[in-house]
C-alpha cells in the first residue's frame, strides 16, 4: 500500500479522506467503447437540442465520446482523474473542449473563476465513487455555484448503479 500511495497525488476532500487522482499512464476508459449511459446522455441532448450554443461541464470524460458526439455545443470542459484520458483528449484538437486533470471530490475547485458559467453539467456517476457524505454535499455545492439560473444537472440511474475502488489498471 506504502508504493500506491507514493506514486499518486495525495489530495483531500473537505473531509480530509485521501482521494485518487493518476498522474502515471494506467489505462482507464480512454480506450474503451462508449458506456450506455453516456450513449443515453448524449442522445437525449442531442434529441432536445439542449447543448446548442451552451457551455457544458463533463465530469469523467473517459474516452471523450461525449465530446466527440453532442451537438452545437458553444464551448465543453471536462473534468479527468486519468493522465491517459486527459492526453487522449488533448490529442482530438477539438477547439472548443478543454481538459482538467482533477477529482472532482477535492476540496479545492475544480476550474477556476467558473461561477455561474456553465448551463449544462454532465455528471454520469453522481455518488458512487464519493469516498464521504461530506465531499458529494461540497460537490453539489461547486455544481450550483458553477451552474447559471436555470442550469441543469443531468446524470443517468444507469451510471450510479455501479461503482468499484479506483486503482491502477
């Protein structure tokens, strides 16, 4: 245990619990194919038209299947605990899509100065991975002071039907 905690960013949530951010080359779901609820999620934005001209934020890009499918979005950030996903990301040059490598349970923000900037927050997996109660109340909290009037969250009952320990694969 003494070697996984030395080779990964020692960051906390506003708990004070260890959370997990990889800075080495593990892969995680940059290379996998897309899961069904971020299929869901992008079908129904794009059905709606919800995206069109909007600012998104998407929590866990995994292998940017969200960035590369909604539709008419103004400008998309997208928030990865993954150094892989974050690089794969990157490499699409897609203009309008910027990548953070952060956990999103931290108690620091996740972007700066993003106060009431984002219309849309995708977040596929709302709890499963909260290592505390504390940490998912500050990170509904960062959601509504990043949301403008009216913003959405959207999530998917599919997404939060699973969770699993986050380690190196």
């Amino acid at each position: 245990m003494n070697i996984f905690r030395r080779k990964f960013n020692k960051i906390k949530c506003i708990d004070g619990c260890i959370l997990f951010e990889d800075s080495g080359d593990y892969s995680y779901w940059e290379n996998n194919k897309v899961t069904s609820d971020e299929k869901e999620i992008t079908e129904f934005l794009n059905k709606s038209n919800s995206c069109e001209n909007k600012n998104l934020l998407h929590m866990g890009i995994g292998n940017s299947y969200i960035a590369l499918n909604l539709k008419n979005y103004k400008y998309l950030e997208g928030i990865t605990i993954s150094n892989n996903e974050l690089k794969k990301a990157n490499n699409l040059k897609i203009s309008n899509y910027k990548i953070y490598f952060k956990n999103k349970y931290s108690k620091n923000d996740l972007i700066k100065n993003r106060e009431n900037f984002y219309d849309i927050i995708i977040d596929n997996n709302l709890k499963s991975f909260a290592c505390c109660n504390n940490a998912f109340e500050n990170l509904i909290q960062k959601y509504n002071r990043y949301l403008k009037k009216n913003g959405l969250i959207i999530s998917s009952l599919r997404g939060m039907n699973w969770s699993r320990i986050v380690r190196p694969v």
